[in-house]
C-alpha cells in the first residue's frame, strides 16, 4: 500500500464536488487518509476542477450525488462536452448514485470511469479508487453484462463484412492510425505524443476525430475496434 499512496501521492490530486458540504469534506479525508492524496473540496457551484490545480498530474475527479437525480447527473456530464472522452488527465468518478441501468449506461459512453451506488461499504470505496486510477472502470456487473451481449450482436450482424472495406469506408489517415494502435495497446496521451513525436493537443485532435469516424464513444470502444480492424 506504501508504494501505491506513493504513486498516488506523485501522479494524482483529487478534487471533490456535490451539494453536501458535510459529505465532501468525509470524503476528501477519506481519500487523503487511505491514499495520501492531496485533495481539494469544492465551493458549492464551482464543480469544475481549476486548471491550475491538474498541472501536469492526473486528476481524480469524484462527484457525490447524494440528491442528485438523473437529470442533474447528465446536466453535469454536458458542461465537459466531449473532454472526459479525449483527455485522460480527468478520471470523473460518480458515487451514492442511484441505480438505473439506462443512466449508467449513458455515463459510461460519456466517459465517465467510475460508479458506486449508494451506501457503498468502506472497503468497497478502497477498492474502487484503486482500480479507477491504475486504469480500469468500474461500473455494475450487471451493465457490464448488457454491454458485452450487445457488443456480440453487433459482431455478428457485422460477421460478414470484409475488413478491408471498412477499412477504405473509414478513411482513417496514417496519422489516425498510428494513433488508434497507440488507444489499442493501452498508450494515454502523454504516451501517444512522446511516442509519435507531436503535441497533447495533437494528439486530442487526432482522438476526437478518430472517435467521429469510427462511430465510437470512448477509448474502450476505439480500442476494440483497433483489435478487430487493425490487428
């Protein structure tokens, strides 16, 4: 755990938003104990992380939604536009979320990296936090489920098409490409652009276009597509 509160402590800051004052500061000191994170609380209506606060570490943003219902959740989302999708500096995470399988499902499209719903146990939140920030989402086994049964109808009704045509139908640039296997083998932006030899601003570029022409909405779903295209 002392090497994990030392990547956390060198790599990460947090920033807590939501509508109870009470509960964002349990949290902050929950993260900055169990973690060693250094984190903030935000002022009510300043739910966005400032810029100066991410620098040059990745940032844990974590959303109390105590009170929230569904539409707030979503109104929240639309203020990043299409930024949780192509900037993996900002890790968005949702807790004491409501169940609602078509909800979670569009959180996750959105790009959101995380959820727990409400009154989550301790040792589950340990779990969580460590998860999302080495990488993986975390989202309900039984959305993960429905997301992997239509992935295979999709695969079958497409069972018939021939690569190569979807390749040309794409029209992805060499550039593109490079990028997609970069998103394929798991690089984040910074890996990208060290690698390719361009700028982060570049490279998010290059991700969001990628995105609207393979008809994709988050890295995940390029990276699967990368595997079964560009293999």
């Amino acid at each position: 755990m002392a090497s994990f509160a030392n990547f956390v402590a060198r790599d990460w800051v947090a920033y807590v938003v939501g509508q109870q004052n009470i509960q964002k500061g349990l949290l902050a000191s929950f993260l900055e104990r169990e973690f060693g994170f250094y984190c903030q609380v935000a002022e009510n209506g300043q739910d966005e992380p400032p810029s100066e606060l991410v620098g040059n570490r990745r940032i844990l943003l974590l959303r109390d939604c105590s009170g929230d219902d569904a539409v707030s959740v979503i109104a929240y989302l639309d203020r990043f536009g299409n930024r949780l999708l192509v900037d993996d500096k900002i890790y968005l995470v949702l807790i004491n979320l409501d169940p609602d399988l078509d909800v979670e499902a569009t959180l996750l499209r959105r790009g959101v990296r995380g959820i727990v719903n409400a009154n989550a146990a301790p040792n589950l939140l340990i779990r969580f936090v460590q998860a999302v920030v080495t990488g993986e989402l975390w989202f309900p086994r039984q959305l993960v489920s429905r997301c992997i049964l239509e992935g295979r109808g999709q695969i079958g009704d497409d069972a018939e098409d021939n690569d190569s045509s979807v390749l040309l139908s794409v029209s992805l640039s060499e550039r593109e490409r490079e990028v997609l296997v970069e998103i394929g083998i798991g690089s984040t932006n910074d890996q990208i652009a060290d690698h390719l030899c361009i700028s982060q601003h570049t490279v998010k570029s290059h991700i969001y276009r990628i995105f609207r022409k393979i008809n994709v909405p988050n890295r995940l779903q390029a990276a699967l597509w990368a595997s079964k295209y560009l293999a």
